[in-house]
C-alpha cells in the first residue's frame, strides 16, 4: 500500500483495533472490530474517535516512540475516548476539527507524562490522560466561539429516521419495550456508555463482544454493576445517580481491572471486587457534588483512583500474596494470566529465582534429609545430607573401620549454582570413624553467594582439598572441594544446606533443588523443583550428547521436516529458531506462522509458551516435547502439566471459563517416556514415547500419542497419533 512495508502497514492497523479493545484491557481483534462498529452509532462520534487515535498513533510514530506499544494500542485508547467525547458532545466544523486533532495531540502528551509518572511506581496510567484531556477541553470550548454543543440526540427519533427511516425507528421501539428489569437496562447502557453510545442496543453489542473476549471478565462486569446496583438500594443512596451520564461503567471496568486482569482471577479478587464496590460509590457520590458546579462530568474518575489505589497498596503486603495475586506477565485475557500463571506454578517454584542442582557427581543417596531424625532440626530442619553406596547397598568396603573404607570419601563436591566464595573454613583433620568434633561443628566448609538472600553452605569437607578462594567466582558444577569427615561427623558425607545469611551457622530456608534424578524400582523418575527425601538414590542429569544435539536449537537456525499427513502427499515444514525482544528463544513455523517459546539449560529442555495454529506440526511438537531430559535413563518417566489457554476443547472451555476462579476440572497432562538406547563409537539412537492426554472431570475426553526417534544430533523422526489423525515428520538436511 503506497510503498509502506507490509508489516508496518499491519501494525499501524494493530494500533488503531488495539486501541478500541485496550479499554477492556485486550487485544482481541474480534472485540475491536465490534466496539469500532458501536462507536459509529453515533457516525460523529465514530469518526471523531477514529480520527483522534489516528492522530495519536502517527504522532507517536512521527516523535519515536515504542513502535510495540504503538501496535498494543497504548498511545491510542486515551486519544479516542477524548476523539467520542468531542465528537458527541459538538457540533461538526473546520475548527471542530482543529480542537479534535490538537486534544487528540494533547492526549498522547498526557498519556506518556502519566506513563512516566506513575509507571516509576509500577502503576498503570489507565484513564487519567483521557480524563485530564476531556475536562481542558470542555472548559477551553466554552471560550471558543465557534464551537457549538450538538443538538444530536435531543430528538432520538429524528434522527433514526434520518438514517434508517421507519425500519430503524420500528427497531428502536422494539428494543425499547423489551422487557428488561432496570438493573438490566442501566447495566446495558453504562456499557454503552463507556464509548459514549447511551443506547440499549449499543450496550448490548459491548456485552456480546466482552463475552467473545472473556467469560471471566463478562461475569465481573455483571458482578461489579450488579453488586453496586444492591449496594445502592440496601444504603438507601440516589439510585439514579448510576443513570445520570451511566457512570455506573466505574464499577464495571474496576471489576474487571481488579478481579481479572491485574489481579489473576480467583475467589480472592471477585471479593475485593464486591469489597471495593462502597468505595467507589463514595467517590463517585463526593467527586459528582465537587465537579458538578463546574459543569465537569467525573467519567471514569472512580475507576482511575480506586484502581490505581488497590494496586498500590498491595504493594506492601508482607504475606498472603496469593490473596490476591498480582499477574505477573500479563497476556490481556483474564483467562489465558489464571491458566498460565496456574501451569507455572504447578510447573515450577515462584520463589526461586536461582536455579540450584545437587553439589556432586553421580549417585549419592539421600543419608538424612529436611526434618531430620539426627541434626537437621528447627533452625536447621531444611538440610541434606548425602553419602554413596556400593553395589551391595553398604556404604563402605572392608570393615568401614577408615575414612577410605567409605564410598562417599575424597569425592569431588561441586558448586551448586554460579557464585562468589562468601567464606572459607579449612584445616581441619578428618575425624577418626565414630568420633565427633562438637568444638567445630560444621568441619571444614565453603559458603557460596548464589544471589542476594541465597547462599549455600557445603560441610564436613576434606582438610586442604578446597580448590577456591574467597571472593573468588564458581561455574556450576565447577569442583569445590572435596568430601571428608571434619566436624560434628561421624562418618563422612556432605552436609549441604541453603540459607539467607552468609554465615558458617546460619539457619536454613526452605528452597528447592530445580532438577535431578530419582531411582526408582521401576526405573527413573525426572524431579524438577522438588526435595529429596530420605533413602532417596538420586543424581544430577547426565548429558547424552545426541539429545543436547537434537535439541540444541540456537537463533538463526533452521529446521526442516518432511511431513506425511494420513498417508497424503508429502509437504516440506520449516522451522526458524529466534530469539525476541526480552531474549526469550522461540522456534517460528514459516508456514502456519505459530510460534513456542522454549528453554535449554544443556541437560532439560521445555516449552513455555506457544500461540498460534493448534493443527500445525509445530504444536504437535509442543505437546509431544513438552519437556525433555537431555540425559538418557531407561525408563525414565516425565510428567508435567499443560496450560489450559493453549490447549483446552473450545466448548469445554467456555463453561471452564466461568468456573476458573473457582474450580479447574480440566485437566492437561504430559508423560514421557524413554525407551531404549544403542550406542555406537560416536553418536546414540533413542526412542522415546510421550502422551498428552485432556481430561474433564477425571474422565479422558481426547489422547495424543507420540514417538521420538532421535539418530545422531537430529530428530529422525516424530510421530504423531490420535483419533483421525496420523502425522510422520522426518527431519532432512535444510
């Protein structure tokens, strides 16, 4: 179009849909388009609209402002909600124009000052630029001549006429004889009224869009006005007073900003939902009395202060975090922040920012863990001790009457995470079998300064076998030092705790470890962000270089699949391996445009995110290689979850929706499973077999069945199984 390149001309278009839907806090193109249409209701106002948030989004362009927050609509929605305004509220003309043009302008200075400002606090700006820029323009208008109020509206029936004729007008009064209560009427055109359409049928349209865009959000909103609509009646207060300008939209977009969309839904925020309701009725009912003798509407005035309120408070909480919980990536749908921010949870810990692995190399078992029956008590109840043991089970050879007689003896312990050396205690002999140094507790050890808060201490270490120095920095799974028998030990092993302090003494906290293996009795089982227990045989992950290769996908690479679909033609499938503006790796699919986030480490491989075509080969892959070991261990079994958002049955879905602040009775599951194994001189083939199975209610609603078969550093072959569909991928030079 005219020379602008395909995808800057796409997000110009962003911008504008965006900036209509962005006042319900989405994205949802669908929705956009619908509240755009409502707005033309009115076709003065509609155009006004359209004009102030092109005016805005060039302008923002024009300066060089974020080209990402131009296309969410963020310079935008403020712009077009002074352009409704304007444009309901005067009559049409050059200098209307002007005024339009220059308040749009106007606005998007306000929206980034307002930006700066409150973001500083990690606050939404919200509507304050729009009603900042609405009331200077309404007091600067009635000093300009050539400006007339608009008569548009005063007779409704004219003016449907002119447009429509006698259909629209018998349109209009079926609409109004339909027998809704008050409360329903009113709620209808307070939803109207946010874009400043006060029809009924206007308001209708807002609700069928919202519940397209969200379920959860359509029922905060009938929460919100609905509680309100009560609260007015039990105190007694002017029910009309949610009528005059339908400023009851307040409580309907402060339900939705706080029980949804900055809050992760759930029973916490649908109640402070109906807790803030008084609140805002009281700034409405005082704000109303202060504004009305300047002839000021308050607009969106609750809102704005009792959001921006909310949200700031909660920032000083000392506990309950949960109760509610603040998003904390947001995604724009109050259903995709629950379902995510549920799967991470479920698939990792919140509070660990460090990942942190076991401090030795190969299988150790677990002597005496957190609550221990020996040492590891109160303050220092959340310690691990580790020893090794020998073919027969024992934990030494011989007699075990010596330090050597013991497996564990003189072995490499390693650094659990990246650090500094904090401290360093050494010189200290080896205890002589059954003996115990109570004068010197903790032996010979290092302290590691992991992050701030974290640090992990490493004991009983062999006298003049520590290989670091203090101040100085370890790579994980660099040596330390080596184990040995010094202090409060009676036997050698490793003590290893994690605590807040840098202290040789200090308590312990409660932090998990973020992978390793358990050896069961049938076979091996992947642990990630999880604690040992006792007698528990475990190891860190040991890479196989034929899985690090087939699953080392770095930015710039590509992937190409030849793809068998139900026995059809075959068809080639590329993939390009990216990385995106924060440095999140994602592989791209060039055909169907879809798009999953993933991270490696070098021994685990997992997805993160995915969006886009759910019959692509690449959301195949996603649920097949949800996670991966790196390291092969016959029969070793994974299993994780999988988020909702990405792959729930639409239709179960919709009625999941309403209930998932609630209760979640879907359920997506992962297991993995590793096969078998041939080694030759250089390279490995495995074969592993994954299942995604969707449950409702406890019951298997749909399957899928995988098979990986990994030759060398490249993926074979992925096959894809399930109830009408058979997809055989080979991986081929690209």
């Amino acid at each position: 179009m005219s020379g602008i390149p395909e995808k800057q001309h796409t997000t110009f278009v962003d911008g504008i849909l965006n900036s209509y839907s962005m006042i319900f806090f989405s994205m949802h193109k669908v929705f956009a388009s619908i509240l755009l249409f409502i707005t033309f209701f009115d076709w003065i106002a509609g155009i006004s609209g359209l004009i102030s948030v092109i005016t805005a989004n060039l302008a923002a362009q024009f300066i060089g402002f974020n080209k990402s927050k131009i296309a969410h609509g963020y310079y935008g929605f403020n712009a077009l909600l002074v352009g409704l305004g304007i444009g309901i509220s005067y009559q049409p003309g050059i200098s209307f124009l002007l005024v339009l043009v220059f308040a749009a302008l106007f606005t998007l200075f306000l929206t980034v000052w307002f930006e700066g400002v409150l973001g500083k606090y990690y606050l939404p700006y919200l509507s304050w630029p729009f009603l900042f820029g609405i009331w200077m323009v309404s007091l600067a208008t009635r000093q300009f001549s050539e400006i007339h109020l608009s008569e548009r509206g005063l007779f409704m029936i004219n003016d449907l006429y002119f447009f429509g004729g006698i259909p629209l007008v018998d349109v209009y009064h079926w609409f109004s004889s339909l027998p809704f209560y008050e409360a329903v009427i009113i709620y209808f055109r307070s939803l109207g009224a946010i874009f400043f359409q006060y029809t009924l049928f206007a308001g209708i349209i807002v609700a069928v869009g919202l519940l397209i865009y969200s379920r959860i959000a359509f029922l905060l909103s009938l929460i919100g006005f609905f509680t309100a609509y009560f609260y007015y009646m039990l105190i007694g207060a002017n029910i009309y007073e949610l009528t005059y300008g339908y400023i009851g939209f307040n409580f309907i977009l402060t339900a939705i900003a706080i029980g949804g969309f900055f809050v992760v839904p759930s029973k916490y925020s649908f109640l402070w939902v109906i807790l803030l309701t008084p609140i805002i009725s009281i700034i409405i009912t005082s704000s109303t009395a202060f504004f009305m003798p300047l002839q000021l509407s308050i607009y969106s005035l609750a809102f704005n202060v009792v959001v921006v309120l909310f949200l700031y408070i909660l920032k000083f909480r000392e506990r309950n975090f949960e109760k509610p919980e603040l998003v904390v990536y947001q995604q724009f749908s109050p259903e995709i922040n629950l379902y995510s921010q549920t799967n991470y949870k479920t698939r990792f810990d919140v509070n660990v920012n460090t990942a942190v692995i076991l401090p030795f190399l190969g299988d150790w078992t677990v002597s005496q863990g957190h609550n221990g029956t020996l040492t590891h008590r109160e303050e220092w109840q959340h310690a691990w001790d580790f020893e090794m043991l020998g073919d027969d089970g024992e934990k030494y050879k011989n007699l075990g009457n010596t330090v050597e007689d013991y497996y564990c003896y003189n072995k490499p312990v390693t650094a659990p995470a990246d650090g500094f050396i904090q401290e360093i205690q050494d010189g200290i002999e080896d205890n002589v079998i059954g003996q115990i140094d109570f004068d010197r507790n903790w032996g010979n050890t290092v302290i590691i300064k992991h992050d701030e808060k974290l640090y992990c201490k490493l004991s009983h270490l062999k006298k003049g076998t520590i290989k670091v120095v203090k101040g100085g920095w370890v790579n994980r799974g660099e040596i330390v030092a080596y184990s040995g028998n010094s202090g409060r030990s009676p036997y050698p092993h490793i003590h290893f705790q994690l605590q807040s302090d840098p202290f040789i003494g200090s308590k312990t906290i409660d932090y998990p470890l973020a992978k390793y293996i358990l050896k069961t009795d049938e076979g091996f089982e992947l642990k990630t962000f999880s604690r040992p227990g006792k007698d528990e045989l475990i190891n860190n992950i040991a890479k196989n270089d034929s899985l690090f290769k087939a699953f080392n996908f770095i930015p710039g690479q590509s992937v190409l699949f030849e793809v068998e679909t139900n026995g059809g033609p075959k068809e080639l499938v590329k993939w390009e391996i990216k990385i995106d503006i924060v440095k999140n790796t994602f592989i791209e699919c060039s055909k169907s445009g879809s798009k999953a986030w993933f991270r490696n480490d070098g021994t685990l491989f997992y997805f993160s995110h995915f969006e886009g075509n759910r019959k692509s080969l690449l959301f195949y892959f996603y649920l097949g290689a949800y996670k991966m070991s790196l390291g092969f261990y016959k029969n070793l079994i994974i299993t994780d979850s999988y988020p909702l958002a990405v792959v729930g049955n639409n239709l179960m879905m919709f009625w999941q929706d309403f209930m998932a602040p609630f209760h979640i009775f879907i359920k997506a599951d992962y297991r993995m499973n590793y096969l078998k194994m041939e080694d030759d001189l250089s390279t490995s083939t495995i074969l592993m077999q994954s299942l995604a199975t969707m449950k409702v209610s406890g019951r298997t609603r749909q399957k899928y069945d995988f098979e990986l078969f990994i030759d060398g550093p490249r993926i074979r072959r992925f096959d894809v199984k399930t109830e009408g569909l058979h997809i055989l991928a080979r991986e081929i030079e690209s």
